[in-house]
C-alpha cells in the first residue's frame, strides 16, 4: 500500500514538474518573441516625430470633416423619430380575405375530427 502511495506522489510531482516546465518555456518564447519584435527607441522617436508634423491643411480639412459630422447628428438628433416600417393597423388586426378564409377552413376540419360522417 506504502509503495503504491509512494508510486502516486512520483507520478503526480512529475506531472506537475512538466506542467510548469512547459510554462516557464512558453512564458520564455513569449518573451523572446516581444524582444524580437518590438521597435527600438531610435525608430519610435522616428515615428514620434513623423506625426507630430502633419501638414496644414490636413488639420484643416480634419476640422472640416468633424464640423460636418457633428452638424450632421445634430440634426438626425433634432429629426422626429421615424417609425422602421410603416403598418396599416387595420389589415394587421383583420388580416386579408384569402387568411381569413384558410383559418375557417383549418377550424372547420379541428371541430371534425374523430366524428364518422
């Protein structure tokens, strides 16, 4: 009983053994892989300093796009809301002839079932 015990405490530290061997690897190559590719400093002040020097007219053009954009919810804002579709209240209660028609005949069969003619 002892051995068997002793067996199943071997086989489990083993296990675990491997588990957080294979996490540490993993959390390695993780690692390995930011460092490989991620941009140095030299090419993000590079980048910095590309978009902080946009043209002129860029920025005006911006500034025109987000006035539009913002007069144009201002006025679907200020629009009545509109209804998706449009319904006839009527024929949605009363429904047209030809269903009216199909439902009488579906009654007209329930009520005569099971009864010999």
């Amino acid at each position: 009983m002892l051995e068997i015990l002793k067996q199943g405490l071997l086989i489990t530290a083993i296990g675990m053994g491997i588990v957080f061997a294979m996490i540490i690897l993993l959390w390695g190559i993780m690692a390995l892989l930011v460092r490989i590719t991620n941009n140095s400093e030299e090419e993000e002040a590079e980048e910095a300093e590309l978009l902080s020097t946009e043209p002129i007219l860029e920025t005006a053009a911006g500034d025109a796009s987000e006035l539009a954009a913002a007069i144009a919810v201002a006025y679907a804002l200020s629009a009545a809301p509109k209804p998706a579709f449009v319904t006839d209240t009527q024929s949605i209660q009363t429904g047209s002839t030809w269903l009216a028609a199909g439902r009488a005949q579906q009654i007209a069969r329930q009520s005569n079932r099971g009864r010999s003619a």
